[in-house]
C-alpha cells in the first residue's frame, strides 16, 4: 500500500477530523495562555502607577 492510500484512509475514517479538533483545542488554550498574560501584564502596570502618586 503505498503511503497516500494510508492517509486517505486516514483521513476518510475520521482522522482529518481528529487533527482538526485538536488544532482547535491548541489554538483556543494559547488564546487564553495570552489573555492571561495581558492580563497580569496590565494589572503590574496599574499597581506600578497606584504605588507612584
């Protein structure tokens, strides 16, 4: 069998579908590691210019 029939069958029996998903968890997981991050970022920031007045 040669290596593309192995992917068609691959993807044809839901395999496609699988990498696509876990893309998907990847991609929102980072969203929200860099939202968490911006986060924290503003809040340091906010208690630096309190902490100076």
């Amino acid at each position: 069998m040669s290596d593309q029939n192995v992917w068609m069958n691959f993807v044809q029996s839901g395999g496609g579908k699988l990498i696509g998903m876990s893309l998907a968890y990847i991609a929102s997981f980072m969203g929200l590691i860099f939202a968490w991050y911006n986060y924290k970022k503003r809040e340091q920031i906010k208690k630096a210019k309190e902490a100076g007045k």
